[in-house]
C-alpha cells in the first residue's frame, strides 16, 4: 500500500470521525446517553456493588444469524440451488472502578455457502478478543494497556478449477498485540489510543507452506550460489508503534447502530515506513423488532502477508477487502 493510498483511506476514515463526533458527541446529554450505548440499545445492565464501587459492571452482547436460500426447479433460465447461513455473536464485560477501567470484548462470526452439488465452502471466519485496563488522569485522557489477539475456528481454503490448497487453520496464523500508550476519550463513543511502545507476535500452528507463507511467517534468502530461498518460520515478533481508533453509536432514534474501528502498526525496526492497516464496519439498521438490515466492510494490509500463487510462487502483498451486506434475525442479551 503506497503512502498515497494510505492518506486517502485515513483522510476518509478521519472526515467520517469527526463528523460524527461533532454530531452525536458535543451536549451532555448525548455524552451520557453514549456512555451507557449497551444500555439505550435495550442490553441487561447487571450491577456488583462494594463500598468502594463507582460504577457497576456491565455486559452483555448480541448474536445474529443471516440466512439466504435459492431453489430453482427446471428454470430455463438456468442457475444452480444456493443456500448460506451466517451466525455471529458479540459479547463484552466492562467494569469501572474510581478513576480505573477495564474493558473487554469478543467478536465471533463464521459464514458457510453452498452453490448446487458442491460442497460447502466458508466466506467468513473470525475470533476477535481484546482486553483493556485503563487509568484516567483528565477528563479525557487515560494511561492505557491493551491486549488483542485475533485467529479463527476452522481451516481455511483458496478454490480454484483444478485445486483446492488449505491457507489458514485454527491458531494458524493468531496474531497478538500487546501496547502501552495513552486513550484520548473526548465522549462515550469515541476512543483513540496513541501506543508508542506496541509488540506484535504472529505464530502458525502448522507445518505447511503455503500456511505460513499466508501468514507471512516465510522469508526470503539468498544461498551460497545467490539462488533465492524461502525460508519457513512458526513465529515472528515486531516491535514498534501504532494508533487504534474506534467509533460507535447510534443516529436516527437508535435504528440505525455503527461501529468501526481502525489499526495501524509500524515495525521500528523493518521497514517503518510499510503500515500494517486493519480497517472494519459494522452497521446494523433496525427493520422490525429482531430483523435487521447489516453490513459489514473489511480492509487489511500487511507488508509481510504474501501469499503464493497456483505455481507455489510468493506474490507481493496486497491490500485485501471483504464486504457483506444481508438481512438478519439478532437477539440482544
């Protein structure tokens, strides 16, 4: 991803942020509303009071299910009988105590599609979870420390006409981040943690290749003759800095619920200048009671992810997009 590519995604996600903020974040009233968003959305608020106790506990969470089916019975038209189905829960525990908190969350989604007499193939797969600990020392500022790791349950494979190669499995690749830094707060809905001291480790639970190479875990060296050679690994770990931006809300008498957040990681030490991005949204508009109309809009980056092509070659990386749009049943807990 050149720097001109990355300054217009960011000038985008920047506009969008701030016209938000300026719309939904300024009176108190909206800032006290934002601050209990599980709540106003119809979520249990469950309270564990001490003597000390500021404020209570709250979780809780949604699950969604997507469901879409295609069947054609002699159609002339031609067409083949398509069937999917797409469960997704997300769940957080946050807790406030005095001036510390400590957030947590976990985002879950698998999606499965079947085309005619073909076997089922997956087009989503995601284990999200963060853990953060935060220590306010103004009314907008925090001492921050965050943890996420991201994986996925189930092999993953790459179709072709002649083949089908298996790139990614459970814990294969995980990643995990692990930054210090501060979390600039300026309402409930808005977050922005500046990390200047950011770890990130990738391992691979797998011996293959191509895996590793998808998770870019495979380098390249050249031999006593000169030759190129790839060079597998189970595990690589970065040192640098990064940024982490979130927004989320609700707009247009609460029908109408989004969240996004946006990553960005630099390596000190190789190639600073090659951001990895990572860029979701999630919207969610209320047609009646539990039906709903999502979407939901995935970029990725990352310089060192190359995959290898149908001749088992490495490719340059490449900036990769995911986007879903559907109806759904949900359920709020």
């Amino acid at each position: 991803m050149t720097m001109k590519e990355l300054y217009i995604i960011l000038s985008i996600v920047w506009m969008m942020l701030q016209w938000c903020s300026s719309a939904y974040g300024q009176s108190d009233a909206t800032i006290k509303a934002a601050k209990s968003t599980a709540a106003s959305a119809g979520l249990k608020q469950y309270q564990k009071f001490s003597k000390n106790d500021s404020l209570p506990w709250l979780y809780g969470g949604d699950a969604t299910l997507s469901f879409a089916s295609t069947s054609l019975s002699n159609w002339s038209g031609g067409g083949e009988d398509q069937i999917s189905i797409a469960p997704a829960v997300n769940l957080f525990a946050n807790f406030k105590k005095k001036r510390w908190t400590w957030e947590n969350y976990g985002i879950f989604n698998y999606s499965l599609q079947k085309n005619g007499e073909r076997k089922a193939v997956k087009n989503s797969d995601n284990i999200n979870l963060v853990t953060k600990v935060g220590q306010q020392i103004t009314t907008k500022w925090f001492y921050t420390a965050s943890i996420l790791a991201r994986t996925q349950f189930s092999p993953g494979y790459k179709y072709s006409a002649n083949d089908t190669i298996r790139v990614s499995d459970f814990l294969a690749p995980i990643s995990v981040f692990l930054s210090i830094g501060m979390d600039y707060r300026p309402n409930g809905n808005m977050s922005v943690v500046v990390s200047p001291l950011m770890g990130k480790a990738t391992y691979a639970r797998s011996d293959d290749m191509v895996v590793l190479s998808n998770a870019g875990l495979v380098t390249t060296e050249k031999d006593s003759t000169g030759a190129d050679v790839k060079i597998p690994h189970k595990s690589r770990y970065e040192l640098g800095g990064g940024l982490i931006t979130s927004l989320k809300g609700n707009i247009f008498k609460n029908k109408l619920s989004y969240n996004t957040q946006v990553e960005l990681f630099s390596n000190y030490a190789e190639q600073p200048e090659n951001l990895d991005v990572t860029w979701w949204i999630t919207a969610k508009y209320l047609i009646y009671k539990n039906i709903s109309f999502d979407l939901r809009f995935d970029l990725l980056f990352d310089n060192d992810k190359k995959p290898t092509d149908e001749n088992g070659q490495l490719r340059g990386a490449k900036v990769q997009i995911k986007n879903y749009v559907g109806a759904s049943l949900f359920y709020q807990f």
